[in-house]
C-alpha cells in the first residue's frame, strides 16, 4: 500500500549512478504524501548505483528503496522501466505514484500509465490533498499561464511534478535496500540506441537551481563567455530563447518557453531577451526574475522581479565581479 | 506505408487565458485556435515522408466540431484524410484510448504525434498508446527517416541527444527542427474542402481524472528597477532580500 516513487539515475562516465536531484524532490514529495495517506514510502531505482547513493532515499524519507539491477537495465529504457515500474506498484499495492518530470520520467509515467490504467496528472507544482480514494491536485497548463486543480479517482493514480513543486528537508535516515528482479518482456528491447551525445556534468535545465539566459540582444554566440562567467560564479545552467537556438548561436536543448524546455528555477536571469508571450510561458513558474534589458519598455520587466535598464556587456561582467568580491 | 498524424486543436500561442461559469470553464471568447505547434511538425514530417515514399497520411483529432477548421487545414498541407472522434478531450488516457481504438483497426506503420499539447502539455498521450497497441514509443523526436521497414531516430535528451533504430510500426512524438513548418497553398486549401473527413463516436471508458476548477497565477507585483550605475546591488538584494543566492 506504500507511495511508489520512480527515482531516475545520472550515469556518470564510469558506470556509476548518483540519484537526480529532481528524483531527491520527488522521494521527498512521495514520502509527504503517504504521511498524508497514512503509508510509507517506497523508491524504485532502476540501474547499477552503490549502497550508499541508494539509502540516501532515506534522507528524503523513502523507508525502502528496491533496487533492480538487470544488465539488460542498465541503458535508460522507457518500454522496460515502465514494465518494472508497473511490476513494483504491483509488488507494493501502491495506489499513487510519483515521478519527477525528465524526458525518461515523462515516457516511463505514461507508458507505465497504460499499463496499470492509471489517471496520470504530469506538471505537478504543489502536494496533493485528499485520500487515497480520491486525490485532487495543482498542475500547470496553457504552458504555464494557468492552473488546474485535477481530481483522480482511478486504483492508481500516477503524478509527474516539476521543480520546486516541494521545498526537500532531510534527515539522516536510511532506507532498507531491497533486491528486486521482476520479470522483464523481451518486447520492451526492441529498439537499438546508436549512440548518446551528452555535454557531461551540466546541470539539466529543468533541474538548475539558477539558470542565467541570454536573447538577441547578446548579439552573436562570441558574445556567450561573459553570460558563461555569470553563470558560472552563480553555479547556474545557461538557457537561452528560441531564435538564438534557431541561428545555431546555442545548441537546441538550451531553448526556453513555449516550443521549447519549460523551467522552474528559484532564480531565472534574462539577459537581453525581449520577453515574448511564449517565452514567458517558459519561464514563469521562476520563484524570481530578475531582466537585463537596454529597452525600459521591453515586455519582460512586466514579469520580472528585479529590472536593469542597461547594456549587458555592461552589466554582465559587473555582475559577476559582484558575485565573485562577495565570496 | 500508411501514417496517421495525431492534432490537437489548441489556443493561439500569445492568447490569453481566462476562465467563465466560476473558473470551471475555459472561456473560448476571442480566442483563435490553431494546429498544436508540434502536431505542427508531426504533420510537416509527415507529409515529406509521403512524397518521399508514396504513403497515405491520415490526421485524427479527439475533439469537438469546433476543431474541423484545423482539421481542415492539415488536409490542405497534405493530409489525404481525416478522422474526429467527436468527444471533448478532457484526460489524457481517454484521449489514448480513441487514438487506440482507430489504431487498431487501421494498423498504421507509424504514428505521429507533438511532442505535446500546448494547452494541458502533458507529453502523455504517445507514450499511452504506444503502451496500449504494444509498440514502442519515443519523444521528443528531432530527427525522423524511415528506411524499408526501419526508423531511424535522433531524440532530444537533458543536455544532448540520443540516436536510435527501431521497427515499424511505432508512435513518435515531435518537435523541431524534424521538418520546416508547412503552409497551406491556394491548391490545397481548394482541395482540403472535398478531401473525406469522417466523424466517429468515442469508445471506451470514461476519463480517470477531472478538473475541477481552474486558477490563473496570482499578479506578479511591481519589478524593483535597480539603476546600471548601481547594477552591483542587485547580487546583495537577491543574497539578503530574495534569499536565492
Ligand atoms: C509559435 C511560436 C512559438 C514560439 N516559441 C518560443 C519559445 O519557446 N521561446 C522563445 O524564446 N521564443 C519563442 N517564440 C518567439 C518569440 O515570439 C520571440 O520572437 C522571441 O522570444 C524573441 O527572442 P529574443 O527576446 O531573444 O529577441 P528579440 O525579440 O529580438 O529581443 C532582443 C532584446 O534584447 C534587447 N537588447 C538588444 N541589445 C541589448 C544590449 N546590448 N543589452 C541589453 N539588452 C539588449 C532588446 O532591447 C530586445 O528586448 C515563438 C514564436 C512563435 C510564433
Ligand atoms: N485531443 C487530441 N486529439 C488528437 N491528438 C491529440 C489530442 N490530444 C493530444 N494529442 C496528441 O498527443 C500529443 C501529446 O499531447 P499531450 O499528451 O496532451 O501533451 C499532441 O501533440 C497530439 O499529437
């Protein structure tokens, strides 16, 4: 009857796993939920990760983590993760699941969704209210420009939830790890992955604390190094809007808004972009904005938190000497 | 070959959003539809692919009659065909079900979808049916060739990109840069208006979420402008004032 928490791996380039911060929120969300419920809190964690990495799921209050190590698991795999996934809801009895919204997430919920006839709800801002009967809950729509308050009543009921939709508090508790080894569909390996290009050890977007974003009005990917050095002195992720990803000044997956990635940092920095309708709905779930613009009438100060009218070639290198000489 | 495109037909994207009958309806006033943006490219893939390989595109559409002038409009960019199930679209498995249902009796070679909607953006529905008619699903598509029996796929993953090979049949959800967004011509805005579309009733069971009331976000409060001689200031605001760095 436990609260199943599908929590996602980052393999590094040894083979080794470390839990995805996302996945941290999402143990946290998962335990605060069968609180409410009354249960536990179980983490599924599908791939080859240490002892140690696998009972921090305690900290964030998962009281069991099970563990399926298959060799045939170890490459990320929609079809065969949402085939465990249904096996360890099936396992558990759990009737909610909760998986943090990733590009594996996203596929794995629905496809495990499918399986279980689960209602799935995806972009989950806040913690759900109601029992196990029935469970209402926040979501983003219209791209961020509204909300829906969303009832489910199915057996299982499946929820995706994007950042900061839970603010994690830790504490030194450990979970019990578990071996689990379910039945796998020789189906679920049809497909052959020919290769993975991936910037290693960045930050994904969606999962960036701060993220520093740049428009136009940096004037060509030359220009990129002093809004790096922002990002940098910030340890935040870079973004940028879409027509720098369409002149190829920065690569597809860095695109922010409407037709690209949607994010909710705690601190989204816009430098020199206009502020469009559709990138703002990238972008407005941000705790805080702050804009650089050198037009005070750029649309973008409307959404913003904290302004500066000026030139960012200005700005920028200031700004990150300020951050730097604070220590 | 044949190809069935799944579109959604959704809210202009620079429309405002507001709500009627005590924020538990969508209120359509003034508000102009178009193509899903990534159905967008889902049927612009389309259609290259049937010129290249001589495939029969169809668009199906879970949706209302007020739905048809987009439904009307991907047949004049391509679409031999079109299919509405006449139900309104209001959870994410139900709409599954319907793409399943004429799935199965149709058995495309490939199903195209957007990536998402852009009006609940679930990114759900390929990975549902792919799940229901048993056959693999990916998303976000970038890059799509078929080759005999074969697709050949680059995927967008966090950070990069992930290339892969698989059989048909298979269900793709798509964004760009997969194909240049196609614009209807004179042509075939003419022939769109003969070209059969076929309204259905929906099957299945009922939706297994609801929405029960909508909000909009609360009003942003007044931007705190930070004069650029004093830019500096801003880094100790958001240390001590915001409480984010
Ligand atoms: C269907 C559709 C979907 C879209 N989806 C997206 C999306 O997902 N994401 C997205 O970003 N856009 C999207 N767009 C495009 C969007 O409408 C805007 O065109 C785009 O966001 C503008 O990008 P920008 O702000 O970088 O450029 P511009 O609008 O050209 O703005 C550049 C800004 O930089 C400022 N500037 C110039 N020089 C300087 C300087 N030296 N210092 C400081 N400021 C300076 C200017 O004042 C200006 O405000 C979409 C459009 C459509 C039609
Ligand atoms: N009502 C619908 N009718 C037809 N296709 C749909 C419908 N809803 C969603 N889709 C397809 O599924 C994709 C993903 O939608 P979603 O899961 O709602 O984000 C869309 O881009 C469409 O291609």
């Amino acid at each position: 009857m436990s609260v199943l928490i599908f929590a996602e791996l980052d393999q590094a380039a040894d083979g080794t796993g470390s839990l995805r911060k996302s996945s941290l929120e999402a143990i946290f969300y998962g335990a605060q939920v069968a609180g409410m419920l009354g249960t536990t809190a179980t983490a599924l964690v599908i791939g080859s990760a240490e002892a140690p990495e696998l009972e921090l799921t305690g900290n964030y209050g998962a009281t069991k983590v099970l563990h399926a190590t298959a060799e045939r698991l170890a490459q990320p795999n929609n079809m065969a993760y949402a085939t465990v996934l249904a096996a360890a809801a099936g396992q558990e009895g759990s009737s909610v699941v909760i998986i943090a919204k990733s590009s594996l997430g996203d596929a794995v919920a629905a496809r495990a969704a499918g399986k279980l006839k689960a209602g799935l709800v995806s972009n989950v801002v806040d913690l759900p209210e109601g029992d196990a009967a029935s469970l209402r809950v926040k979501r983003s729509i219209y791209t961020g420009k509204a909300f829906a308050i969303t009832e489910m009543k199915s057996p299982v009921k499946i929820i995706t939830i994007r950042k900061n939709a839970v603010a994690p508090q830790t504490t030194d508790a450990k979970a019990a790890i578990e071996a689990f080894s379910p039945t796998l569909n020789d189906q679920d390996f049809v497909a052959q992955v020919t290769g993975v290009e991936k910037a290693t050890g960045e930050v994904p977007l969606t999962e960036a604390d701060i993220i520093v974003s740049g428009g136009r009005g940096m004037r060509g990917p030359e220009n990129w190094g002093i809004l790096e050095d922002l990002a940098h002195a910030l340890h935040a992720a870079t973004g940028c809007s879409k027509p720098v990803s369409d002149l190829d000044w920065r690569p597809h997956h860095e695109h922010i808004g409407q037709t690209g990635i949607k994010v909710s940092p705690n601190l989204y920095v816009a430098c020199g972009i206009s502020g469009a309708i559709q990138h703002l709905a990238g972008v407005n779930g941000s705790k805080v904005i702050v804009v650089i613009n050198k037009d005070a009438e750029a649309p973008f100060f409307k959404a913003a938190d904290y302004g500066i009218v000026g030139d960012v070639f200005d700005i920028l290198p200031r700004l990150t000497k300020a951050v730097q000489s604070a220590g | 070959m044949k190809i069935l495109v799944c579109v959604t037909s959704v809210p202009d994207t620079t429309a405002r959003i507001s709500f009627t009958d005590g924020d538990t309806k969508f209120s359509k006033a003034g508000v102009q539809y178009i193509t899903g943006p990534y159905d967008d490219y889902a049927l612009s893939r389309a259609v290259e692919l049937k010129e290249q390989l001589g495939a029969t595109l169809t668009v199906l559409n879970v949706g209302e009659a007020d739905a048809e002038p987009v439904i009307r409009k991907c047949l004049a960019i391509g679409a031999d065909d079109a299919i509405r199930v006449n139900a309104e679209p209001t959870d994410a498995y139900f709409v599954a079900e319907q793409i399943a249902a004429i799935a199965r009796q149709e058995s495309y070679d490939l199903i195209l979808m957007g990536r998402e909607s852009i009006d609940f953006n679930g990114g759900q529905v390929h990975g549902i049916v792919g799940e229901m008619l048993g056959i693999p699903s990916f998303s976000p598509v970038m890059k799509l060739d078929i080759e005999g029996t074969k697709a050949k796929i680059a995927r967008e993953i966090e950070g990069g990109k992930e290339t892969l090979e698989a059989s048909l049949p298979l269900v793709l959800g798509c964004q760009e840069p997969i194909a240049e967004w196609k614009i209807p011509n004179m042509r075939g805005i003419m022939t769109a208006r003969t070209k059969p579309l076929r309204v259905v009733e929906p099957s299945g069971s009922d939706s297994l979420t609801k929405v029960q009331k909508y909000e909009l976000p609360p009003p942003k409060g007044a931007c705190r402008m930070i004069p650029a001689e004093e830019a500096e200031t801003l880094i100790g605001l958001l240390r001590t004032e915001a409480k984010i760095i």
